[in-house]
C-alpha cells in the first residue's frame, strides 16, 4: 500500500515538473518566434508551396527553447546526465543537420535512392550527409539505449527513420507539426515519456499558428529534431511494439520512394480534412 501512494506521488511530482517546464517552454516559444522570424527573414526566405518567399528554418526555435530547458532539467537533477546528453545530442546533431540542408540543399536528387545515386555517381548531396550522419548519430543513441544487438538496429532505424519521415511531410504548412501532435498523443496516455518530450510538444503548440498561416517554413532543423525526438520517445516502449512501429516506418518509405505521400493524403477525405485544418486559404 505505502508502495502504492509513493508511486503516486512520485507519478503526480513528474506531471507537477511537467507541466511547469512545459509552461516555460511555451511561454519562450511564443516570445521568441517573432524575434526569430524577422532575424531569419533577413537572411534566409524560400518560395513556399504557393511560391509566397516566406522565412524558412524557423523549426530552429524548437532547439533554442528545449536545449536551455533540458540542461536546466539536469542541473536541478530531474533527469539523470545520460537522459540529458542523449537528447541534446539528438536534438543538436539532427537540428544541425537540418539547418545545413536548409542553407546549402538542393532539391534535385530526392528520396533515399535518388540521395545514394548522386554519391554514387561523385556528388554529395545534403540528403546523403543527413542520412549517413543521422545514422550515425542515431546508433550511437542507441548503443546508450539497449545492450543487444538487434535491439540497437532497431532502435537506430527508429530514430532515423523517424527523423526522414518527419522531412517528407514537411511539404504543406503545419503538416509535420499536427503529425508531431498527433502522435503524441498515444505516448502521453499510453506511457511516460522523457520529460523533454513534454517541452518539445509545448513548444510545437506555441510555433505551429505561424506555420499554420504560412508565415513561416518549420524547414529541415525542425523536421529533423521532430522526428528525432520522436523516435526516442518511442524507445520508452516495448520492443515487440517498437518493431510494429519500424513495420510501419520502412513500409511507409518503401512507398514515399515511389509515390507521393501528398496525393495519399489528398486522396483519403480524412486525412485531407485534418491536414487542411488551420491552414490559411489560398
């Protein structure tokens, strides 16, 4: 019984943290996205899917707002250092790798084996760079989240995968972000998820209005940390359904290299409804 009510409270003081950083990161996100804009705008604009040249890369607020936050979260020991290194690591590695495909990226070569082809063929792509180095740092990830084998395949291909489908939506604007949320969803009923899942979902909630009203593009930094994010918060989850979960992310990609995943969405009135939802009229 005494085991019973500690756990309680020890569930009721995450959810107290929770809620509290959570708020935090909303707040910055929220005041900081107009700072952010008008910096980038300056500098960095990119014809949108109705050719409006709009900021892009603003998905970088997602590490300027969580990164403070997660350090803050292990100095005040609420989460272990490992907890903490694994996602910064994830966040700035697959954020940096997003913002150099932003900056320097063309879109010539797409999909997997279009990227390969090129490096292949002598010419290296920001594609191929993101996926051979988000690979690498998702399996370095997972070699500090299992101690088998297979497990870290699987949890290496999660991750990255993850983090490449999160880039194949962010076609349409708050497309990734209501993915993002969606899928949340079940990992906040279902489990526990690290607490700096609870602070990136804050601070989608506070970006998504202006990607929404296509002010702004989240690009590939927010799309990679994303994904990212999501495919560790995954981890915290059996393993018998973490390779439903992979199933389900190589069968999708099988089908993004051949079709568009747009016309699928365009094509089912369910999902065109929740992807047109918010979304400004053009």
């Amino acid at each position: 019984m005494d085991r019973s009510k500690n756990y309680v409270a020890y569930l009721e003081e995450i959810s107290l943290i929770s809620l509290l950083f959570a708020g935090v990161s909303f707040l910055a996100t929220y005041l900081l996205m107009p700072q952010v804009s008008d910096m980038v705008r300056e500098r960095l604009v990119r014809p949108n899917h109705a050719n409006e040249e709009i900021p892009v890369g603003l998905g970088m607020i997602f590490v300027l707002v969580v990164v403070p936050l997660i350090i803050l979260l292990v100095l005040l020991t609420q989460i272990t250092v490992v907890v903490g290194l694994i996602w910064l690591l994830s966040l700035m590695g697959f954020g940096m790798l997003g913002f150099i495909d932003d900056t320097l990226g063309s879109r010539e070569a797409r999909g997997f084996c279009g990227h390969f082809r090129a490096l292949l063929g002598g010419q290296l792509t920001t594609g191929a760079l993101k996926a051979l180095f988000g690979a690498g740092i998702a399996l370095l990830v997972a070699l500090f989240t299992a101690d088998q084998g297979v497990t870290i395949i699987v949890n290496t291909l999660v991750i990255s995968l993850f983090a490449n489908l999160f880039n194949l939506l962010d076609v349409r604007p708050g497309r990734s972000s209501k993915a993002f949320l969606f899928l949340a969803l079940p990992l906040f009923t279902l489990t526990l998820p690290p607490l700096p899942m609870a602070l990136l979902v804050a601070s989608v909630l506070a970006y998504i209005p202006w990607d929404l009203q296509s002010k702004v593009m989240m690009g590939d930094v927010g799309a990679n940390v994303l994904g990212a994010a999501y495919g560790l918060a995954v981890l915290t989850i059996p393993l018998s359904f973490r390779l439903l979960v992979l199933l389900f992310l190589v069968a999708i990609h099988v089908y993004a290299e051949r079709f568009s995943l747009s016309q699928a969405i365009e094509g089912n009135s369910f999902l065109q409804m929740m992807d047109s939802w918010g979304r400004k009229k053009v």
